[in-house]
C-alpha cells in the first residue's frame, strides 16, 4: 500500500492584533496584543516546532483598510490589521529558538524595489540556514498605493505583468549573480570572494532597471520558496508560472478545484510538471477534549466576532449593515450621499442589502471549516488530503496561542497516529526540500534556472 498524503502545515499569522477572525482579541485570555512583544513570537515559534509545523505564514498589508465607509476608523477601532509591524523582522527573533520551523513572508511585487527586497530575503534565507519562502502578492488595498506616491491603485493585470517583471529581476540576484563556489575567505591568498565569480545581473526592462551584482552569497535555496495566493486569472497564469504552492480559499470546492486546475494547467504549459504546484488552503479547526468544550468554544469565537469586520476586510464601499434588507445598494449608497459611487458602477446596484451581506458571508465562510474532537478533525483533515486533493493547510486562529495549542496537543497525535504528520524534523533540510521532496533549490524545469551561470 502506498504512503498516506502527508500533511503541509502552517500557522497563519499577523504582526498585528487582528488578521483575519475580526474583533476576537477581546476575549479572554487571548494574546494578541501582545503582538508587539518578542516572547510572543518567541514561545509561539516554538510550540509550532514542538507540533511539527512546517510554517508560521505571516500575512502583511501596506496600507489600512480604508474603503468600507471611506473611514480607517472601524478598522482601528477593531485593531484589523492595523496596528502592526513587519513581518520580516520578526523572523529572526524566531529563527533564534527553533531550529527547523519555516517562515512564510508575504511580501508585494507592487510597491518596494526588487533589489533591496532581494537582498533582505536573501538575508533570512541566509541566516536562517534555508527556512525562508515568500507567498508573492500584488496588493489589493488603495491605500497601499498612496502610501508609495500614487494617486489610485495599478490596474489588476498591470500589477500582475509588474509582478512577473519583479520575478525575473529577483532571479536574476538570487540564481545568477553569484557562482556557488565564488567566496573562498582563503586568508592565505588574501581573497574574500573570487571576482569572476560575481557578475552583475544588468536588467533593463519597462518597470526596473538593476545593474547588480547581488550583495548577499548564494544562499541555501537561493531562491526562497514561492507561494503565491491568488483566484484570478492573471494571477493563476503567474502561479503556474512561477509557483511552489498556491494557497487558496473560497466558500465551497468548485472554487478550490477550479484555481487548483487551472495554476496545473498552466504550470504545465510552461513546461513544468503538473505536481510541481502544491495547495494549501485557509482551515479553520475548532477543536477540544470533549463535545462540550467545543461547543464553548464554536459559542465563545461566535459571540466575539466583530460583525462588520467582513465588510471592512472585503472593501465594501458603504455602510451597508446600517440599512434595512430590503433596501437596494443604489438607494443605500444614495442615502449616505454617495452618487460618485452610483456614477462609478461596479456595485452590484439592484440586488438587496440583505442579499449583499449573505453573498459576503458566503464568501467569508470557509469551505475547509471542522468543529469536533480531535478524531472528527483528523477524519475531515484526511477527507480534505484524499478527496479534495489539498496537500495542506493554513490553520486560521481565533484565540491565541489556544488555536494553535489545541492543534499542537490535540490534532497533531492524532495525525501522527494516521501517518498524516512527520514524527520528526530531517535536520538540516531546507524548507523547500521537506515542502516539495526535492533538493534545496528550485528544478531545472523552473523559469528562475535560466538565470543559473553557465545556462
Ligand atoms: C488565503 C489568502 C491569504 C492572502 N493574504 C494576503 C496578504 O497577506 N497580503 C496581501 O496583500 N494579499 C493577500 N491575499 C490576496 C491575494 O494576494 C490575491 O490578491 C487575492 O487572492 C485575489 O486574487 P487575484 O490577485 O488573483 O485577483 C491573500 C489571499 C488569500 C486567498
């Protein structure tokens, strides 16, 4: 009989009080507001080690979340995303106490130059002894664009061809500017690194130009693992392209299988191979000793919600719980005084209110959601490797530390006993060889080996 599926599996965090479950930093017990305390990081990093993790997957924004009523206000008021700090310099804090855990950086192809963002990643990878990917985003807020001297955001697939262009500039530094065997640090003939070992990268193109060479040695996975999340279809090209592992989400798996299908449609287009692009997805596991303690807890995260974090977190432009159902968007819009968006479009003008806000919480609702012991989680987990062709999970927390504890204590042995979850770390593997069963560095079949010297 073949090996069960192994489980991917990461924690996904935010170097903020609130990510993605809106408003549960209030209850009781829950630390993150201490999200500005290095201990946090620290004792984190290391019970996600002690649970067998693959990752702490950081996600990261450059702006606030200012769209929904034209006002930063609800997302400060309920600490969404703001305040927050930076997710690269938490790595090393982490990086100090554990040994084998991985660091997911979300970081936009949109706004930084590629060089220092290049030189910074190869940094950690560097220093990190090869535990470093990067989940590539485009960046979707308009208030990101303004903090970086624009006046609006650059259209969706404009980004996107920006993205691809960062991408072949990052390569060119990690793969190419620096021979393996340049640094010799031979004290004897006085030579740190070889000069013709180093090269400049020399790229002129219609968004960069970065004469090089890379500052930083070649690294243990030169380029760091690639993540990209995505669910459009500029994006899905890019992540059939360029992608390791695709992390995606949606309210039921038509959506799932479909970006599933179509980022291994396009990897193999660019002639790499189908199994090349892994999937995580957004699981939300709710889990205790016994039915009541879950109970307590599915009770508790219900009762903290924030419920107009989704509005906030998904843009819409209006104040759209503070009107009645059956009101339609445009008369809603038109009674707060917003003709400019009327005139604009782009709203879905004639459906209701009410019609809006379920759509909203059909799209926040997670498809990969389970409530039960331990064993009921495991079984759903198994369901979600074998039937819906995942390879794993991004575990999305309500409470901090107890979502990630109760996985770590509860759920991983059970894993374990299925053979779902390593019993141990391989020391010294790379995060890209224990994510993908290949070496340390990317395949030759990857758009990033042309870069390699001697190609
Ligand atoms: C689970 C998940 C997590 C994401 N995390 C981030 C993030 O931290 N920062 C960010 O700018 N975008 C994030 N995104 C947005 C994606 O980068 C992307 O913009 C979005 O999925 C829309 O897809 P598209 O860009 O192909 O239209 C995330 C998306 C998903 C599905």
């Amino acid at each position: 009989m073949s090996e069960p599926k192994q489980l991917l599996l990461n924690l996904f965090e935010m170097g903020a009080p609130g990510h993605i479950t809106h408003g549960m930093w209030r209850q009781e017990g829950n630390q993150r507001q201490r999200y500005a305390d290095l201990s946090y990081w620290t004792e984190l990093a290391q019970l996600l080690e002690h649970g067998g993790f693959d990752a702490v997957f950081l996600a990261d924004v450059l702006g606030g979340y200012d769209v929904h009523t034209g006002s930063l206000a609800p997302a400060l008021r309920m600490g969404l995303q703001i305040p927050q700090v930076d997710p690269s310099v938490l790595v090393p804090a982490m990086a100090v106490v554990t040994d084998h855990l991985g660091f997911g950086l979300t970081a936009s192809t949109t706004y930084e130059p590629p060089f220092s963002f290049a030189r910074r990643i190869s940094s950690l990878d560097l220093l990190t002894r090869g535990r470093v990917a990067w989940n590539v985003v485009t960046s979707y807020l308009p208030g990101a664009a303004r903090n970086f001297g624009l006046a609006d955001q650059i259209d969706h697939d404009t980004r996107y061809a920006i993205a691809e262009e960062f991408l072949q500039v990052t390569y060119a530094l990690w793969e190419g500017s620096w021979d393996d065997d340049a640094v010799l640090a031979d004290a004897e003939a006085g030579v740190y690194t070889r000069p013709d070992g180093v090269r400049p990268i020399d790229h002129v193109g219609q968004h960069f130009r970065v004469a090089g060479p890379h500052l930083v040695e070649p690294t243990p996975q030169r380029t760091p693992l690639l993540y990209q999340a995505t669910a459009s279809s500029a994006g899905i090209a890019l992540a059939g392209r360029h992608a390791e592992v695709v992390f995606t989400g949606g309210p039921n798996p038509g959506v799932v299988r479909r970006t599933a299908e179509g980022a291994r449609a396009a990897a193999e287009r660019e002639g790499r191979r189908r199994e090349d692009v892994r999937f995580v997805v957004q699981a939300a596991i709710i889990t205790g000793r016994n039915d009541d303690q879950v109970a307590e807890k599915l009770a508790r995260y219900r009762a903290t919600t924030d419920p107009q974090g989704k509005f906030v977190h998904m843009s819409v432009p209006f104040d759209a719980p503070s009107h009645p159902v059956d009101r339609t968007v445009r008369e809603a819009l038109l009674a707060e005084g917003r003709d400019d968006l009327v005139a604009a479009g782009g709203l879905p003008m004639d459906i209701t209110v009410g019609q809006l806000a379920t759509g909203i919480d059909e799209a926040w609702q997670q498809h990969f959601f389970v409530a039960g012991t331990p064993d009921v989680v495991a079984d759903e987990v198994e369901r979600w490797l074998d039937e819906e062709g995942i390879d794993g999970i991004n575990l999305r927390q309500y409470h901090s530390t107890e979502t990630a504890r109760d996985f770590v204590e509860l759920v991983a042995p059970e894993l374990r006993r299925r053979g779902r979850l390593r019993e141990e770390y391989e020391p010294g593997q790379t995060l890209r060889e224990r994510t993908t069963g290949g070496g340390p560095r990317l395949p030759d079949t990857h758009p990033a080996a042309r870069y390699r010297s001697g190609r």
